[in-house]
C-alpha cells in the first residue's frame, strides 16, 4: 500500500508539494463501510485541489467515537480500501479523536469535510485549519447513505 504513509512520510510530501506550488486537500474519518456517500465526498474532495490526503481514524479512534463493535473493518483494511479510490492520494492512520494534530502538521490549503457539519455541529479542526492558512469547505451531505444507516439496515432495525 505505497499510498498509506505515516504523519512524518506525509510532511515530507506536503514539504515537495508546497515547494511545487500544489494545493493540498486533507479530510478525516473513520470509513467503516465504503458507500457511495463515501465515494461522492472523497470525489469532491478531490476537486478542492492538487492532492488529497485522508486521515484515517485508527481501530481505537473509531472504537472511542464509535462506540463498542466499531470500528466493524480493522483500520489496516479500511486504509487498503481507501488507497484503492483514484481520487484518493495519501491515507495516514491517526489516533486522536480528531485530526487536528494532522491539520496543524500538514497544513492543508483546505480542509473538507462533510455537510453534516454546517448543521450546528461544531468542526473541532475549523480553528487550526484557519491558523495555519487554509480554508475549511464543507462539503454535500448524501442523504439517505451512511455507515450508521447501513449497520441499522443489516440489523433489521430501520
């Protein structure tokens, strides 16, 4: 998986791209279940600049904001899954219960993020992301498509 790197691999990256003049797109989340909720926002993610790099809450991140039986796919396959997306340059595996740590070592020129977040629901990162440069964009919200959705669906219960 040559597009799984670690944070420090990532600076190096963003430290060649920024020398280069390139845009550089970060966005974060846990992806337990790939859908097409997913795969719109990595796509429009993508459009916000030269190089996309996703942050990938790990097995202990996602178990912490998830709750017990999350994640559902072990972080290592999840950062496969994401690697295999065209639109999808670099995933970094990150522990914390936000990325903030990521937006402040890699500096992004934007920081994307999902719809849901324009509804009151407070982006931990806005302020690091504004520090350091970048602008947030929040991107459109699939209804209908989520990993919560999904799981209900599978269980019978929705």
């Amino acid at each position: 998986m040559g597009r799984l790197v670690s944070l420090a691999q990532a600076q190096r990256i963003r430290s060649r791209l920024r020398a280069r003049g390139k845009a550089v797109v970060l966005t974060n989340g846990v992806f337990d279940i790939l859908h097409v909720g997913h795969v719109r926002y990595l796509q429009a993610a993508r459009k916000l600049g030269d190089v996309l790099f996703v942050g990938l809450n790990s097995n202990a991140s996602a178990r912490a904001l998830k709750g017990a039986g999350r994640p559902l796919t072990p972080q290592l396959e999840r950062a496969e899954t994401l690697s295999a997306l065209r639109h999808v340059d670099y995933v970094i595996i990150f522990d914390e219960p936000t990325a903030t740590h990521l937006v402040e070592a890699l500096q992004p020129d934007v920081y994307a993020k999902g719809g849901d977040y324009g509804a009151g629901k407070p982006l931990p990162e806005a302020d690091a992301v504004v520090s350091c440069g970048g602008r947030v964009v929040l991107l459109p919200y699939t209804p209908q498509h989520s990993t919560t959705r999904i799981v209900a669906r599978i269980l019978g219960n929705e």
